[in-house]
C-alpha cells in the first residue's frame, strides 16, 4: 500500500529541526511537532479568525504544509535566501513526497500544499497566521532564547507575524503585547 510507505516516509518529519527552541526542554522543535501545536491552534483559536474557513481543510494544511522539509530542509524564518531557488526546492519536494501516494491522495495534498504557498484562500491565510504566531508563542516561554541568539528585532517578528493582523485582530493584538514584553525584557532587539 503505498500509503503505508507514504506514512513511513513522512516520519522523517519528526528529525527536521528548526530554529526554535522547545518551551520546556534544551532542544529544537522539529517541524512534526511545529504542526502538530499548529493544527492544535486552529482548533482552540478558530473562534477568533476575522473571517469563516473550513476547521478540516486548514487542519489538513498546517499538518502537510512543512512535509516538503523533508527533502528540502527547513529555512529559518529571518534567514536571507533566495526565494526562487527555495520555492522550486520546495516544489519539487512536494512533486516527490506527495508523488508517493495514490492518485487522489496525492492531487488532494498537492492542492493543499499550493494553496497555502499561494495564500489566496481563508483556510490558507489562517494557517499562514498560525504558522507565524506558533513560534512566537515558544519563544515567550523560552525567554527568546533563537531570537536572541540570532540577534532578531522585533519589526523582523512583527513583519512575519503580519498576516494575522488580517486574520484575528484579536490575535494580532495579543501578539502587539507579546512583543512589547519580549522587547522590555531584552529577548528582542
């Protein structure tokens, strides 16, 4: 069953590591559990986005949206690349893992991988959103331990985060907040 290998595959997922630190533990989180918190997000926040999607479709999309990082590794948020290069890295990744299942499966997860790439849609805005607020979260509670590091401003946070001003005011001003407090305290520049 080419499913059952596609299952297999993917929990390579699991050693992709990214940028932030886990709130409770000296290691970084892998790009598993970053969409693991994110999917969790979209059905805890959901009441708060500014305008309605489809929970399922946006759940599915924050659990496949980082997929390709197996194959074509993670890219810190603030890191300076080249954009075409990474997305047609990232295409093509995509092409191969989702390439791995049967027909509908693979359309079905190739259209949700491009439609969050695009953003066009509510469902990939919010998880957009999400994907720039979740580590936002970590880092309150590992006292901006990669920002520091990396020497990240808060404008560059604030750029990032900007979607989600459109997606749930609510959110966005909570986030205002969150970064006005890392800044004070010295986590941000």
């Amino acid at each position: 069953m080419k499913e059952l290998l596609f299952i297999q595959t993917i929990d390579q997922l699991k050693s992709v590591y990214r940028q932030t630190y886990l709130s409770i533990d000296p290691r970084h989180e892998s790009s598993a559990e970053h969409s693991w918190h994110m999917a969790m997000m979209l059905l805890l926040l959901e009441r708060y986005a500014a305008e309605p999607f489809d929970l399922l479709r946006a759940v599915k999309m924050a659990l496949i949206h980082d997929i390709i990082e197996i194959e074509a590794g993670d890219t810190y948020a603030f890191a300076v690349f080249d954009a075409a290069e990474k997305h047609e890295q990232e295409r093509v990744a995509a092409e191969n893992l989702f390439g791995m299942l049967p027909s509908e499966d693979r359309t079905e997860l190739l259209e949700l991988w491009h439609e969050f790439e695009e953003r066009k849609t509510p469902e990939a805005r919010i998880v957009k959103a999400m994907d720039a607020l979740q580590p936002i979260l970590t880092h309150m509670m590992n006292e901006g331990r990669s920002w520091r590091e990396n020497g990240i401003r808060r404008e560059q946070v604030a750029k990032r985060a900007g979607l989600l001003r459109q997606v749930s005011p609510a959110l966005w001003e909570r986030v205002e907040e969150m970064l006005d407090t890392a800044q004070q305290r010295g986590w941000l520049l």
